[in-house]
C-alpha cells in the first residue's frame, strides 16, 4: 500500500484548534511534522498527537515518516509553506512510488479575515517602534487626508475603473483604521477601538434593517427608505430637519442635500431672489441655489452635472 502524505494547510486567522474532523483525524493517524513551534503544534499536542519540528531537510524527514509509518502530516505555516509543497510535489513526480501527496484544508478564512491582518499592520505601525509620522498624527490631523481618499474613491467610480476603486477604498481604510488605532491612545472614558467602531456599524445596520433581521415585511424601496428615515427619528434627538448633514461638504451638494431635506418634509421655504440681494456675492449665491433647486426639481444631480461640464472643459483645456 502506497503511504500517504498529507499537507495540511490551516487559517492563522483562527484559533489553532478549530480544524476540520477530517483534519483531527489525519493528525492522529500518522507522525505530524512542522516547520517550526507554534499555537497549532501545541494544539495538536494537547489534542494526543506527536508532532516534530523539521528545521532542515523537511521533504526527506516526511518520506522518511511516510515509509515507517504508511504516512505523514505536515503542519503548514502561516505561508502555507509552498516551497516544500513544491519541492515534494516534483520529488514524487520523479519517484511516484514513495508516497501520495495530498493537500488538506483544515480550516479557511472566513470572510473578512484580512481585515484582522490590516487591524494588525496599523497597530503595529501605530506602536511605540512603528512609523514615527503615523504615532505623531490626530484625528484633525488627518481629517483632510479622509477627504482626499474619498474624493478619489468616487473618482474611481466615476471612471468606472473597479480596480482603482478597490485600491482606494483600501486607502479610505487605511485612514478608518488610523483614526480608531490613534483612538485607543485618548484619555479613559473617551477612547474607543476599531472594535467599537465594527460593533456600533452592525448595531445600526441590523437595527436599520427590520426586513432583514426582524422577520418585518420588505415592501417597496420607498418603503424601505421611509421606514430607514423613522428609524432614524426615533434613534437620534434632532432639533431639525437639517440636523446631521454634513456642513463641510462641497457647497453645490450642500445645497443640494439641503434643499431635499426640506422636501422630503414638505417644506416649502422659497430661496432667496437674486435680485434682492444688494451685494455681488449674495446675488451670485442666490442664483446658484436656484440652479440647484431647478436642477433637484428635474431630478437631475447638480454637482454630478457640474463635474461632468468641468470635466468636458477640461479637456477642451488639454486639446
């Protein structure tokens, strides 16, 4: 009978001992070998199994194992160990009597796994020994670099460009993760985690969600929507309509997000006329928020028609 060697192959983003029945059974059948100590060796250990650390000539350890035992296990690496997978895969093309080889997973990533490892990275570079001009920033600090990735996240939608997108929305991580690993350093009682930050995220989404999570009937969009806007009321004390929309945003959408804040309560608040307005400026900003107001009532995006004017004259400029 033809020994067997299994390379099992385990996520480092969960516990050592969450492996497979498959996996718990390869490990107990045969010797187990590793490329070096770790949560997972000690795991498999306690667990009754006899596991030895191959520092050199792992391949040849492994036939060795194999042909005293009719078979093996190697406990691959947070890596995955590939350069030995490599290097016995061609071994028993030349020799395909020595052993079978067989891969084996014994536990995968779940979803989001690699979040964990960017959680990490930005704690380490955020620690004492990390990235000096990293450990030197605030949250005010940093707020203009927020605003910059996320105006070239949309310029990247606007492109239709789903491989930029993807690389900047890792930049306006980046600047999420910063901000909470930079929380952790304020004072006790207001400093808070990227925990804190996932925890009150899903909180809110399965809170906002009833259709979803509460067995609620889904209705239509706009019923979703209305009920989104109740649920909203009933969480936050608001003096106003306008209340929670962001001031800081460029003044064409803040107009915009103001004048559908209004009419989404049935205010009819007329803007101010441009000829009654006595100074240059006021004038001007007076017909500017008709235009947005016209463009809003012809359901038309006036900053996205902006941009694209803007765009169209910019490479006129370039021609």
């Amino acid at each position: 009978m033809t020994a067997r060697i299994v390379l099992l192959v385990t996520s480092p983003r969960l516990p050592a001992g969450l492996l497979t029945s498959a996996a718990w059974d390869a490990v107990r059948s045969a010797p187990v070998l590793a490329g070096a100590e770790s949560e997972l060796t000690r795991a498999v250990r306690m667990a009754g199994a006899d596991v030895s650390v191959v520092t050199e000539g792992a391949t040849q350890a492994l036939l060795d194992a194999a042909a005293a035992h009719g078979g093996a296990v190697w406990l691959a690496g947070p890596a995955g160990d590939e350069t030995l997978a490599r290097e016995l895969g061609l071994r028993l093309a030349r020799e395909p009597g020595l052993a079978e080889l067989e891969l084996m997973y014994g536990s995968w990533d779940p979803p989001g796994a690699r979040l964990l490892d960017a959680v990490e990275v930005m704690d380490r570079l955020a620690s004492p020994g990390g990235d000096p001009w990293k450990r030197a920033q605030t949250h005010r600090s940093l707020a203009g670099f927020l605003l910059e990735e996320c105006y070239e996240a949309y310029d990247a939608i606007s492109a239709d460009d789903t491989d930029a997108l993807r690389e900047e929305l890792g930049d306006v991580l980046l600047q999420v993760l910063l901000h909470a690993r930079l929380a952790e350093n304020l004072p006790e009682g207001k400093s808070w985690t990227v925990d804190d930050v996932a925890g009150t995220l899903v909180d809110k989404m399965v809170r906002r969600n009833p259709h979803v999570f509460s067995g609620e009937p889904a209705g239509s969009i706009e019923e979703i929507e209305a009920n989104w806007e109740r649920i909203k009321r009933a969480e936050k004390t608001r003096d106003s309509v306008l209340d929670g929309i962001a001031l800081s945003q460029p003044a064409l959408s803040l107009a915009a997000k103001i004048l559908d804040r209004a009419g989404r309560v049935g205010l009819a608040v007329p803007p101010p006329l441009a000829e009654s307005q006595v100074d240059p400026e006021a004038r001007l900003g007076a017909s500017l928020l008709a235009t947005v107001a016209a463009a809003r009532q012809a359901g038309i995006d006036p900053e996205a028609a902006l941009r694209r004017a803007t765009l169209a004259y910019a490479e006129a400029i370039r021609a």
